[in-house]
C-alpha cells in the first residue's frame, strides 16, 4: 500500500512532567510510534480524546477520515491541534505539551484527569511517506541573519524546538523572542548564546489582556528598512476564521518573522507589521494559534 502523508497512531500514555503551573508534558508510546515522523520544530498534528461518555477513540486507520466525517457531530471523538515537541521513534515515543486553562474543554478536561495507561489517537506525519507532509511552517531562508519570534504559551513548544535547532548552528543568529507566558513560573530554560535576547512578558504581573505584550513588542521592534509602499490589507473574520499568513522566503532574504498566539493580536501584529512599518509579506509568518473565548479544533 502506498504510503500517504499523514496516518493514524494509535498511543497510550506513558508519562506526565508539569514543566511549569501553565505547562504539562505529556509522553506517548506504542508500537504504531515508529512509523512517525516530524519535519520541523513547529510540527502540527491532530489528537483524538475520549468522547462525552468518556469512551476512547476508536477510529479504523484505514478510513479514519471518512469514518470521522460520517459520524454525527454529537459522536464524534473531540479532536484538537497540538505540537510535536520530541519525537523518539527508535524508543516508540512521542512527547507533547499541553497548556492547562481549566476544565474548559475535552482536551482540557483530559489533560486535568488523565492516568498513566490511558489511550489516545494521534495523526501525524507517516515517515514512509516520500514526499513532503506539510503541517508545519517553520521555513526559514538559508541566508537569515535576524529572526524576530513573537509568541505566547501555546507556542512555547514550538519557539523552544526553534531554538534548539538555531543553538545547534555554527554561526549564531542574532534574535530577538518575545515570549508571553500567564505566571513568571512559566518561563521555561532556553538555549542562550549572547546573539539571542529573550524577552519574558509575565501577563501575572502586568494584567494585561493576552497578546497585548507581543502586540507592544511588534510596535517597538527593531526592523530592516521599510520594503514596501503603503498597501491596503485584506480583513479575516478571525471569529469565524482562521489567521494563518504564511511564506516561503526567498533563500537570500536574511530578516525573518514567526509570529504565533491569540489570534486578535495576531491580528493586529500583522497590521503593526506590514502596513504601518512596511515589512515585506514574504519575512513573515503569522499564525492564529487560538482566539479567545472561542475553541479551535
């Protein structure tokens, strides 16, 4: 059988580390982990939780997809978007980070109640598939110089992968992360060379709304020169869309921006970004991770 971009895992809890009061680990395992794969630190997937009744997903790997589709909407297994933090194939397991907000949702619930030995069901990328997958954004021009990260927790899987794969470079990029976390307990240990400035914006300790941090960040950055005249850019109904701007850079642009949270301050970083400072459409990344008061799947 040929293999397709994407298949289903079945997985079963291993482990849980609480890296922090906002952030929890979560280590998956079984058989089916050796055929995963992931192709950048920012690596999307989708997970299956138990149903209202609490029943684990079941779907067929064969036609999970069309099975899924064809279920009513009150039966299906709630299904939500998550990062590949560390993928061990060769030892069948997986690592992912959950953000804790509360009993808010099934994820949320899961991630609260959860025991070792629970089952799950992951898609993700088949590593027998040849081609490209996608479901990842991380595309960084071979010549970059400078890198400008923009993110809140529900990025911090993502950003901390970023810097891991940069810390490994033979020449170090100047950077500058502005990472927004809820209490000063969340910020995490970084690589750190002298070239990378991280910036912590604690929402605890100011009370701002989410994303107000990074949207002063994007005011205040420092930029290439403006490459663009004035343009008119079009509006996304981030309540009833998704914002999810992405590029791929030419290879000798040497300035680069990942920007990813609350989708409303994304929103408006992209407006900071692009139409008031000029910045050329094809250095940024912008990705409505969440909005608030809304679920996204």
């Amino acid at each position: 059988m040929t293999a397709r971009p994407y298949r289903l895992f079945d997985v079963t809890l291993r482990r849980i580390e609480q890296l922090s009061p906002s952030l929890r680990r979560f280590t998956f395992g079984g058989r089916d982990v050796a055929h995963m794969r992931t192709c950048a630190p920012d690596q999307r997937i989708k997970i299956f939780f138990p149903d209202a009744d609490g029943r684990a997903p079941a779907l067929s790997k064969e036609s999970w997809l069309a099975d899924y589709q064809a279920m009513d909407a009150a039966r299906r297994p709630p299904r939500r978007t998550y990062t590949i933090r560390h993928l061990r194939a060769d030892d069948l397991e997986v690592d992912i980070d959950f953000v804790l907000h509360g009993a808010t949702g099934p994820a949320s619930r899961w991630a609260l109640s959860t025991t070792i030995g629970d089952r799950l069901q992951i898609v993700a990328p088949d590593r027998h598939f040849a081609g490209d997958p996608g479901g990842y954004e991380w595309r960084p021009p071979k010549h970059l110089k400078q890198l400008l990260l923009l993110a809140d927790e529900t990025a911090l899987p993502a950003v901390a992968g970023i810097l891991e794969e940069l810390a490994a470079r033979s020449n170090s990029l100047s950077i500058d992360a502005h990472l927004e976390v809820p209490l000063a307990e969340d910020r995490l240990s970084l690589p750190a060379w002298p070239s990378l400035r991280v910036h912590w914006h604690v929402r605890a300790k100011t009370g701002q709304r989410a994303g107000a941090a990074l949207v002063e960040a994007a005011h205040k950055a420092a930029l290439p020169a403006a490459s663009q005249d004035d343009i008119e850019l079009a509006d996304i109904d981030i309540d009833h869309g998704i914002l999810w701007e992405t590029q791929a850079p030419p290879a000798d642009q040497n300035f680069y921006v990942w920007v990813a949270g609350e989708a409303g301050a994304v929103k408006t970083i992209r407006q900071i970004l692009l139409k008031e400072r000029g910045l050329s459409r094809a250095a940024t990344n912008l990705m409505g991770y969440w909005r608030l008061g809304q679920v996204l799947e």
